[in-house]
C-alpha cells in the first residue's frame, strides 16, 4: 500500500511539473537573424561560453530577431546591463537609445500595415502589425507602459523594467504576461506572438552600452 501511494504520488509530482512546461528559445541556434538600419552601424551580437548572449552597441543599432513557432502564457528570462551609457528618455525619438531590450511581435490583423512599412517586402523583414518592446532603459518616473514613438498609434508599445545598471555580474530574472500587457496596451486580445527581437542601440545619443541574456523561454501555465 505505501508503494502503491508513493507511485501515485510520484504521477502527481510529475503532473504538476507537466501542467507549467519551459519551452525553451535556444540564443545559439541557427534561426536567429538581425536587422540593421540602413546607413547605421550594426549593434554586435556574441554567443558567450555560458550561453548568454552579449548585446554591444557602440554609436550602433540592429535587432536579432527569429521566428516563433511556440509560444505559453509568460515569458521569462534573465538579463543584466553592464554599460547604460548616456542617459535616455524612450519618448523622445533621438534620445531613446536602451542597453538592451526583448521584443514581441505579433502578427498583421484587421489591415495593419506593417511597422517596418517598404522595408518588410524591399528587404525580405518580417510583417508585423503589432510590438511589444521590454526595455532595460528609462526613467523609474515614467508609466509601466507607453506608446512607442516611433510607430503608428496603436501599433506599438514600450514596456520599462528595469532602468539602473546591474551591479557588477548580477543577473536579474524577469516574467512578464504578455498577454495582459497586450491587451492593456492596445484594447484586445493577443495573437500568438509571430517573432521575438533583441536589441540594443546607441545611434542617436551615442556612447557605449552593453547587457547580457540567458534563458529566454516561454511557460506553459
């Protein structure tokens, strides 16, 4: 009788550990991309022995970006910036330069146009309707979320999480429901997100940034 009770439960425990799966988004595999901006220098993306990604951008721009064919409820990883740079302020279009920040985007719906406008058939990016921007960047002053300047309204929203640097080598571990934030930001219900984007920038006011992440991973509640 007390194997029969520790059998089961052991099927519980593991019931329990199936019901909130990881699936995890490898930074090392071959599905990544990046997207520059034309005329900018190109922000560095490099595969660190841990399996971290190091985002570097000095006087540059570019996002790594892959298609996503899974998705969950909540979306986690952990990150951490080693160089803020010059102070930025993510409502100013020119002054909005961030260390690092993790991108959701969504799929056209009821006619958008895409936010990289000409440049998705001209250069083969992704169609996109709508954005969702988690930035390591900003003012603890400013709301969670905000309109993204630099889309149309309603197409794209900025999210800050944290805004200091991390103390030398400590990561910080983050969890967001996009879902939720999606509906809040822009009044309906999410679609499955098509794409997810790193980036990192200081085109406009220059200096140099730099930040980490690991262990981006979507959960299954």
């Amino acid at each position: 009788m007390m194997n029969q009770r520790l059998r089961i439960a052991g099927c519980l425990s593991l019931l329990l550990v199936s019901s909130a799966q990881a699936d995890s988004l490898s930074l090392s595999d071959d599905r990544w991309e990046t997207i520059g901006v034309p005329g900018e220098a190109e922000t560095q993306f490099e595969i660190k022995p841990d399996g971290s990604l190091h985002v570097v951008s000095e006087d540059s721009v570019a996002f790594r970006y892959r298609e996503l064919d899974i998705s969950g409820q909540t979306l986690t990883w952990r990150w951490r910036v080693d160089a803020m740079g010059p102070a930025s302020d993510p409502m100013q279009v020119g002054a909005d330069d961030r260390a690092i920040a993790v991108h959701l985007w969504f799929p056209e719906q009821d006619d958008q146009d895409s936010l990289f406008g000409g440049l998705a058939e001209l250069f083969g990016y992704p169609q996109v309707g709508n954005a969702l921007t988690y930035t390591w960047g900003g003012s603890a002053s400013e709301p969670r979320i905000m309109p993204n300047p630099h889309l149309a309204e309603g197409q794209g929203a900025l999210i800050v999480l944290q805004t200091k640097p991390s103390a030398p080598g400590e990561w910080s571990q983050e969890t967001i429901d996009f879902r939720q934030d999606f509906r809040k930001a822009f009044g309906k219900e999410a679609p499955p997100p098509s794409h997810i984007a790193i980036s990192g920038d200081s085109d406009d006011l220059g200096g140099y940034r730099a930040g980490r992440i690991a262990d981006l991973r979507f959960i299954n509640d």
